[in-house]
C-alpha cells in the first residue's frame, strides 16, 4: 500500500506523487520543525501543544544562535548581524501553523485509509526579504518573516509489546550541534552516517568518546539498569527503599542531546511513578548492567531495544567507508519489552489520551 503524502508550501498544496518524501523536503529547506502524527484512527493529534512550544524555542534558538539554519540566505554575515532582533511570540507560531494545518489536514483526512493514521512534520523557516524590511519587530511583522511548510502522510505505528517489534541500533556517530534546537539541516548533515549503517539496523546511535551513548539521529535513548551497589552494606546506592531495584538513564540535555517531547513525558513518568532515574549518557563500558532499553520519539512514542551494535575499535571506525570495515560488539537483550519498558509506555499512551488535541477542532476551522 503506498502512503499519501500532502505538502503545503507558500500557498500551493501537492499530492501524492508531486509532494516529496519528508526527508527530501527537510534537506533543502532550512528552519526548524517538529514532527506530531494523529492517535486513535485519526481523531486526535498527539502532545501537539507540547509540539507547538517546543517548535517556538527551536525557532528562538536558531534565530539567536544559528540563523544560517533557520533563513536561507548566502549572506551569513548579514544573517548573524540581524539574529538577536527576532523575539518569537509563541500565539503567533501558533496562528501561522493552525492556518496551514486547517488547509491540509482535512483533505489528508479524507484520503487515508481506516487504520492509518497521519505523520504531520511543521517546518518554520526565516523569510530574509521580510526580515530586513522591518525596521522594529513586533509580534505582527514576525508573522510575516516567518514561513510555515506542512508535510503530511499516511503512517502505520508499530504495534508495542511484540518481540519482533524490538529496534536494533548501532553506534556510529558524533553528536548533534545546536542540540536545543530541532531544525531541517540535521537531515542532511546526518546522510553520511548511512554507510556505516548495519544491515537490518534501525536507528543509528551518537556519541563523542565511543562510550557515553547520547541519543539516536532521529530518536531519545534510555537504557534500564541495575543499580549500583554498596559492596559496605549491600544497599543499592540512591533510594534502595524504592519497589524498583533499578534505574532509567538517558543523557541530559547539557551533553548536548534534543529534548525531545516524548522524552520529557519519560521524566515525568517516572518522576509520577516512583521509577529510580538520572539524567546521564549510558556507558558502553557498563553495558552488562543494563536490563532493558528503549528509543523514544513522537511517531514511535516507545519502542523497545532487541540488540545494540558498537565498533570495538572507536576512532578506527570514523575512517571506515562501509560497515563491513568495521569490528563490532553486540549486546542482545531479552525477547520483547521488560517490565520497566512496559509501564513507561502504558503510561505515555494514557498521557496521549489526555493529552490529545481532538481533529474535530480542525475540522471546525
């Protein structure tokens, strides 16, 4: 079955066939974005007010500190000139991405198929003809200096809770720049990695020393590991009265990681439910503790990990030029999700339901 896809761009709506796939798309145009997708047979977007603050900061972020990411101009010198004067009011990215999405949200809805449901990918890009034709910014002129692109197209979630369902990932890259922020370019930047891609490999893992695991190219890493012991009083460092005799690790967001949505809601899970957790990179090197591990974004929400894949020999392998250069380690984890993976996502799909911004509001627009 092939997907439908829908792009809205400066005014004019492709189908199918005439609307790139999202990767493209992202690849040649700058801005940031963030990617939500429908719940239930289409009747809900999923977490899209977290969605819509967290596309305000990323486009905050990259007009300050990496304008050449979110306008395209071939003046970067002027560009860095004019990146402090963009204040983002986040109703105003608000307004501009209800406008779109109530142009093409509906048209998408009539076309899927029952038991699809919708990726939804918002890009925000700079306009730098508008930019420096305002003298002061306010809230209104930034209406106009920002462009909004929305991608849309039919998308079938994993099922949670089936072995065969697990990823299998592979260490292989350096970490992100400007992590704060979520923007297009990264797709590009990351294409390189592909070759040292593992055949039947997922995702693709970060790190900067080969040990400390940030996080995916397009996902959150969590790793569930047995707590540290005291060998004095055989006591579990930390809060050894808690029911779990383990603890969530996922590197913090100072390591240089995205903070992503569905990663905080991890946080927050387990903060509501007593889950031991610390924000810190998972080290290879204490990979025989680790019991369970999962990735996390906003179209998988969870998924469990089957197996992790890292070179054995760190710096040799930035100079492999295939996979099949490189020596690996496994580590293979038990067959389906483990108990701590399993109450974390039964936790996310209750917080969808609450969560949940109902179609019907578009439709209604």
């Amino acid at each position: 079955m092939s997907a439908s896809r829908f792009l809205l761009s400066h005014g004019i709506l492709l189908r199918s066939s005439d609307a790139p796939p999202v990767k493209d798309f992202l690849e040649t145009h700058p801005g940031a974005y963030t990617t939500s997708r429908t719940h239930n047979n289409a009747s809900w977007l999923l977490f899209w007010e977290r969605h819509m603050k967290r596309l305000s900061e990323s486009i905050q972020v990259l007009s300050n500190f990496a304008p050449q990411l979110l306008f395209k101009s071939n003046n970067s010198a002027v560009l860095s000139r004019s990146s402090a004067t963009l204040p983002i009011w986040q109703p105003t990215v608000q307004m501009l991405v209800d406008d779109s999405i109530c142009k093409v949200l509906p048209i998408a809805l009539k076309e899927r198929n029952d038991c699809e449901e919708l990726a939804i990918t918002t890009l925000v890009s700079g306009n730098f003809e508008e930019l420096n034709a305002c003298e002061t910014v306010s809230e209104e002129s930034v209406s106009k200096i920002l462009d909004v692109h929305m991608h849309i197209e039919t998308y079938v979630p994993p099922t949670f809770g089936i072995p065969k369902n697990g990823v299998h990932l592979a260490l292989v890259g350096h970490g992100r720049n400007v992590a704060a922020a979520k923007y297009s370019d990264w797709v590009r930047i990351r294409k390189p990695l592909e070759k040292l891609r593992p055949p039947s490999v997922t995702e693709l893992l970060l790190s900067n020393d080969g040990d400390q695991i940030l996080e995916g190219c397009v996902t959150n890493f969590f790793v569930v590991c047995c707590k540290v012991w005291d060998s004095n009083d055989g006591k579990a460092l930390g809060d050894y009265r808690n029911k779990y005799s383990i603890e969530v690790q996922t590197a913090p967001i100072s390591d240089g990681v995205l903070p992503g949505t569905i990663r905080q809601l991890v946080l927050e899970i387990c903060r509501s439910e007593g889950i031991p957790f610390r924000e810190v990179a998972p080290s290879w090197s204490e990979h025989e503790i680790w019991e369970e591990a999962f990735i996390t974004n906003s179209l998988r929400l969870l998924q469990h990990v089957d197996s992790i894949q890292v070179p054995t020999e760190w710096k040799s392998a930035h100079h492999s030029k295939t996979w099949k250069d490189i020596s690996w380690t496994k580590k293979q984890f038990q067959d389906g999700p483990g108990m701590i993976t399993t109450v974390i996502q039964e936790k996310i799909m209750e917080k969808a339901v609450l969560e949940g911004y109902p179609i019907s509001n578009i439709n209604a627009c």
